[in-house]
C-alpha cells in the first residue's frame, strides 16, 4: 500500500478553494493555521497577536485565491500573504499599556513570573538561527508534519529534519545553561 502525497492531497483542495469549495479551503485552513501561529509568533512574539494575523491570512487566501496562480504553491503563497501581514504589523505604532488598578497583589505575582518565564521562553528561542526557530515552532506548535513545513517553507523535507534537530540541540544545551546559572546564582546567595 502506498502512502499518499499529503502536498498533493494539499495542491487538489486548493484547486476545489479556488473553484469556490468552502470546505476544500476549511480544510486547507486547519492543516496550515498552526505553521501560520508559529511564522506569526516568529514574528511578532505574541500569542493573541499570531492568532489574530494567521486567521487574518486566511481571511485573505480566501478572499484573494483567485489570484493563486499554481494550486501546488498554495502554502508559498499563503506563506507570502502571512509575510506581509507580520511585515505591516511591525510598522503599526504599539500602544501604551494602562495598569490595572483592580488586581491584587498575588494576580500582580503572577503575572509578573508568567511573563518573566515567557521572556526567558523567547530568548532561548531567539538565540536559535531564524530557519531552525521557525522550523520547530512549526512542527511543536500543533504537530505540523516535516512535508507541510517544507512545502510551507519551501526547501526539502531533509532540510526540515535537519533544522528541528539542530533547533532541539541548542535547546537542550540552552536549558542546561540555564540550570547551571541558576545553581550558581542559589549558591552565591546561600
């Protein structure tokens, strides 16, 4: 038994979306939002903000798919509106947060050690290479498989693996970094 070609069971249902065929697109958007959130995320280093510019991307894979000219480039082209949404989404002007006089101090806390937990999330993630990062967030986010991500992306399905193993590595030695700086800072303290 042969296994099917998930790139051209992919290009088929963007021909049926550029046909009009709803569901075809419904589909397409579920296998591909997840790797729109992560090249989002890359981006912007916001969750609400990723969720908001993938389905945006969709909203306008949609509203524009006539314009795809090769149904097998669909996840390039999909790729590229993405791109460009993130792209605008840099030069809007970023607003001022308001405190909120409401929380207690344990909610304060908490926020506090979330968002501390997240930055430190972030930076090891920043310090990996653009294409690894961009490649693991992809296939952890939601399990996005090493085809799409390449398809998505562009380059061969070696590629892919290479760049998510890599990515892993400099994790792995990045946490224990982490640990060992940690360690000394409890033992300087001590």
């Amino acid at each position: 038994m042969s296994k099917a070609d998930p790139i051209a069971e992919d290009a088929a249902l963007a021909e049926r979306a550029q046909a009009g065929d709803r569901a075809a697109f419904a589909e397409l958007a579920r296998r591909y939002r997840p790797a729109l959130v992560a090249l989002a995320f890359d981006r912007t280093r916001s969750f609400d903000d990723a969720h908001d510019l993938a389905q945006e991307a969709l909203a306008r894979a949609w509203q524009h798919r006539a314009a795809l000219r090769d149904p097998a480039l669909f996840p390039a082209w999909l790729r590229s509106i993405a791109a460009n949404l993130c792209a605008s989404w840099a030069r809007k002007p970023v607003p001022l947060p308001l405190g909120d006089e409401s929380a207690d101090d344990a909610d304060v806390v908490r926020a506090a050690i979330a968002r501390h937990e997240q930055r430190e999330i972030a930076r090891a993630l920043q310090n990996l290479p653009t294409a690894n990062r961009l490649a693991l967030l992809m296939h952890v986010w939601d399990g996005v498989s090493y085809e799409r991500i390449a398809a998505f992306l562009g380059v061969p399905v070696t590629t892919i693996e290479g760049r998510i193993f890599r990515a892993r590595q400099a994790l792995r030695r990045s946490a224990l970094v982490g640990v060992t700086s940690l360690g000394r800072r409890i033992e300087k303290e001590s």
